[in-house]
C-alpha cells in the first residue's frame, strides 16, 4: 500500500526515533509499504519519520543512481543491487574529507541543495530478520545511508545549509508545509488549511 510521505514543517520530521522490538507490529506489512511508497516516489530511500513514524528504520534502494555515467563501473555495480533494511541502525564512525553532493528529499520536494558529509561511515544495524550487521560503507551508498540516518535522528538535510541558504529557500520550505506544492505522489502536510 502507497503511504502518503509527510512534508516538511511536521513534527515528527524532528524527532529522534525510538528502537524497535523483533514483534514490531505488522514489521513485514510495514517494510513491504514502505518500500512501495518509496518506489511510486521514484526515492532512493524512505525513512519511518517520513510516514509518519518516529521509530528507528529506513530503507536504502540505490539502483536509480547506477545509470549515471560518471560513475565507474565498479560503482554503477555496487549501486545497482545496492537494497538495504535499516532497523536500530547506529552510526559508529564517519571518516575522510567531507564533500558536497546536490541532495533533495521526498518530505522536501522541489528543493535540492549540496550537503557536506564525510564519505566513509560504519553502521551497526539490524536487517528486515533482525540479524545484526557492523558494516563499512563510502561513496553515494554512504551518502544515502547519512541522509536517512539523519532522519531518525529527527535531522533534515536543510538543518546542514547555511544560514544564507536556509534564508533562501525559506518561503518555498512554507509552501511545502502547507501543501502550496505540485507533487505527483501522496503527501500529508502539516500546515494545511482542514477542508470542512
């Protein structure tokens, strides 16, 4: 089932998620739902606050990004059958000399801006079978992984812009959250006016 993704403006965007147990309720239902709103969203990831959960599980789909043509091809590999559940995740580390890639947001559409991050991360997380993985990941597949990380942390990639930037897309962020936006999936927005 197609979930409608929460915008921008909506609280639970900024809270940090709580841990979830093996007999989450309905977990399978849950992941199979979410993984299919986020490829009708046509994202490379979609985390639990994003439909309106604040619990700590995302998922990762990089295939989109394997048919850009600057990328080795060892990369357009690894990102093509790149697909991943993400349940307790907890970063351990982030490494390396940060850099700026153009991200955008399912919760935020229409706005894109580069964000620094630190290429190299490890991640300790729990799989959709709850089989505990400590895993080293870098590049866009690192990328994504903060991104969503981020997300249950109650963290969105505009929180990293500068003040500048955050004056600059300030009405379109309002627009957003009040549904002034064309948008060809289900969104909820927070600050629209209740139809009677």
């Amino acid at each position: 089932m197609i979930l409608p993704v929460v915008a921008y403006g909506d609280p639970v965007l900024k809270k940090v998620g709580k841990e979830i147990a093996k007999d989450y309720p309905k977990l399978d239902e849950l992941l199979a739902n979410m993984y299919e709103t986020m490829y009708n969203a046509f994202g490379v990831g979609l985390a639990a606050p994003q439909i309106g959960l604040d619990i700590r599980l995302f998922l990762v789909d990089t295939s989109p990004f394997a048919e850009d043509d600057v990328l080795s091809e060892e990369e357009q590999a690894f990102l093509k059958d790149f697909k991943q559940t993400f349940i307790n995740a907890k970063i351990l580390e982030e490494t390396g000399d940060e850099w700026a890639f153009n991200e955008g947001c399912l919760s935020i559409p229409d706005v894109r801006e580069d964000v620094f991050r630190k290429p190299k991360i490890t991640i300790e997380f729990y799989d959709e079978n709850f089989e505990k993985h400590t895993k080293t990941y870098d590049g866009l597949v690192a990328r994504v992984i903060q991104h969503e990380y981020d997300h249950i942390e109650g963290v969105l990639f505009t929180d990293k812009l500068s003040s500048l930037k955050k004056r600059l897309i300030k009405s379109k962020l309002s627009n957003i959250s009040k549904g002034k936006i064309n948008v060809d999936y289900r969104m909820r927005f927070p600050s629209q006016k209740k139809k009677r």
